[in-house]
C-alpha cells in the first residue's frame, strides 16, 4: 500500500475509535430496556414484547461489538490474529443485525395478527409458544446467513490492520445482492405491507365507532371501548418509526456493499480511485451502529409502557447514588467526632 492509502487509513482508524462513545451508549440505553422488559411481569407476558427483547438484544450485541472493533486496529497485533478477530466480529454485527430486521418483520406479523385476525391465535400461552419458536428461527437463519461474512471480510495489509469489506471475485456479487434483496428489501416491503393493512383497519373501525354513536353518551362508551386499538395504534405508530428508520439508516451500508458487489472493486480499490466515496462508505458502515442507539432511544420516547419503566428505574438509580453519596460525605465527619481535641 502506498503512503497515501496508509495515511487515509491512519485517519479512518481514528474516526473508529469514536465509535467507542455511540457504542457504551447502546450498551447502557439497550441494557435498561433488557431488564424492564424481563423484570416486568406484565411486559413479559406479552409476546409482542418478546419480540422487542429480542430486538434489543440483537441491537445490544451491535453495541458491545462496535464497542470492540476499534481497539483491533488501535494495537499493534499480528496480522493473522487482527484478522481471526476482524472476521468473527464482523459475523457477529452482521448476525445480530439480521436477527434485528427479521424480528422487525416477526413483530409486524404480530401486530397484523392481533389486530386483524385476532381469533387465529387467540390463546396468549399458544402465543407466545409460536413467537418463541420464531425467534429460534430467526435466530437460526441469522447465524446461518452470516457465515460467508467471515469469508468476505477481513483486516487490510498493512501497519492499520483496518478491518473492511475485501473483493472475493463473484462470490461477494451473488452474496450480497442476495443478502439485500433478502434482508432488506423483501423485508421491508412486507412491513410496509402489513402496517399499511393495519393503518387501514384502525382508521376505518374508528370510523364505525363515530359513525354508529349518534348521541353524546353512547360516543364515550364507545370510545372508552376503542381506547384498546387507540394503544395499539400508538404501539404500531412507534414500530412504523422504528422500521422507518432502521430503514433509512441501514440502506447506505447495503447501497455501499451491492455497489462494490458488482462493480467488483474493494475498499483499497475505491480508496484509490475517489477519496469522497472511500469516505461516503465509511459513514456508511458506521451508521449500522447507530441504529442500536437510536432503536432504543425510539422505543422510550414513544413507547409509554418501556418510557414509564425507564423513567422510573432511573430514577430508583439516582436515588441510590444520592443515598450512597450522602453517606460516602457523612462518614469524615463521624470520624471527626468520635476523635478527641
């Protein structure tokens, strides 16, 4: 590699250091909603929320990986261990990335399920058997459609030890424009599909609902019965944001990786020929990890159930830090008591 490619580089592997701040925040942030939802009684018997934990863990993995990958190129290891850790970290952002949009999908099943066929899986124990099983499954095709990654990546040449997307001949071409047809647009379109099914329904019953109370009295009982589907509404407006934009931040990384696919040049190639766009892929990968920071920060402001729990266990934590403060600044001054002048 040549002085500009390593200095390009050099710079690169500052900038992912960075990624350190975003990815302890997904830790915390993600962490938090973890531990609601399983320590809740009532959020645990929902499957919908199962659903969500699995979500949040899979965006938890993201963090505590991206929290990681800086520090492969930060020391100065032997090239073949940079790129045995290069590899299986990025099996590990591209499994749990997966194992994040599918259970998007498994989530707008639900909703579709419950709001429009609520009759075909009635029973909520029958349930939640069916959503655990798919979360084995989504599970499963995550970690089975990661493997090649550990195949397509690796750690560049060179004193950086920067770990990238390396050309595989056709192998990347097939791999990769399969991945994003898969695992993003065929995804994507059947969330818009269902949501927009669901949208339909809540609109037109809240119609019925006016419609058929013609006096004043029968309106509130008729609203206080539809209050129900106004939280599901508001339930299925915070997953519509959170698809939206896992969508939004997710298509550059896909855009980048199809292009170099058939294009059939690596990041040393692209580096080469335009330094703009060697820097557009950069952002570009780096806005995967911000979307297990902005996945859970979606989820507590919109989502009163996680929001309220949050809220409060933050604010049992700030109470034990000023009880434990207190009594950290009250013990001196017992000392100073009991010693004589």
């Amino acid at each position: 590699m040549s002085a500009n490619i390593s200095s390009t580089f050099r710079i690169l592997q500052i900038a992912q250091r960075f990624f350190v701040v975003p990815s302890l925040t997904a830790l915390i942030l993600n962490g938090a909603i973890l531990h609601t939802i399983t320590k809740s009684k009532n959020l645990s018997k929902l499957p919908t929320y199962h659903l969500i934990a699995n979500m949040v863990g899979s965006d938890l993995a993201t963090g505590i990986t991206f929290s990681i990958l800086p520090f492969v190129s930060s020391f100065p290891l032997p090239f073949v261990m940079a790129d045995i850790i290069c590899r299986a970290l990025s099996y590990i952002i591209g499994m749990s990335y997966m194992a994040s949009i599918l259970t998007l999908v498994a989530i707008s099943l639900d909703r579709y399920l419950s709001i429009l066929k609520p009759l075909l899986l009635a029973s909520r124990q029958k349930k939640l058997i069916v959503f655990k099983r798919l979360i084995v499954a989504i599970w499963i095709i995550s970690i089975t459609a990661s493997l090649p990654l550990i195949y397509v990546t690796g750690t560049i040449p060179g004193s950086t030890n920067s770990c990238a997307v390396l050309q595989r001949d056709h192998f990347n071409f097939i791999y990769f424009i399969t991945v994003t047809v898969l695992l993003y647009v065929a995804p994507l379109v059947t969330m818009s599909v269902l949501y927009n099914k669901i949208y339909c329904f809540l609109v037109a019953k809240a119609k019925i609902c006016k419609a058929e109370s013609s006096d004043p009295s029968k309106q509130t009982a008729v609203a206080s019965s539809f209050l129900t589907n106004d939280k599901r509404k508001a339930l299925v407006k915070t997953l519509i944001i959170i698809t939206t934009v896992f969508a939004a931040m997710t298509w550059p990384f896909f855009a980048m990786a199809s292009g170099m696919a058939v294009t059939g040049i690596d990041i040393r190639d692209l580096e080469r020929k335009s330094l703009f766009l060697f820097l557009l892929c950069a952002v570009a990968a780096s806005s995967t990890v911000m979307t297990s920071v902005v996945n859970p920060i979606l989820l507590i402001r919109f989502d009163k159930n996680i929001g309220a729990r949050i809220t409060r266990l933050y604010g049992q934590i700030k109470r034990g830090m000023n009880i434990s403060n207190e009594s950290s600044s009250n013990l001196p001054t017992a000392a100073s008591k009991e010693t004589p002048a």
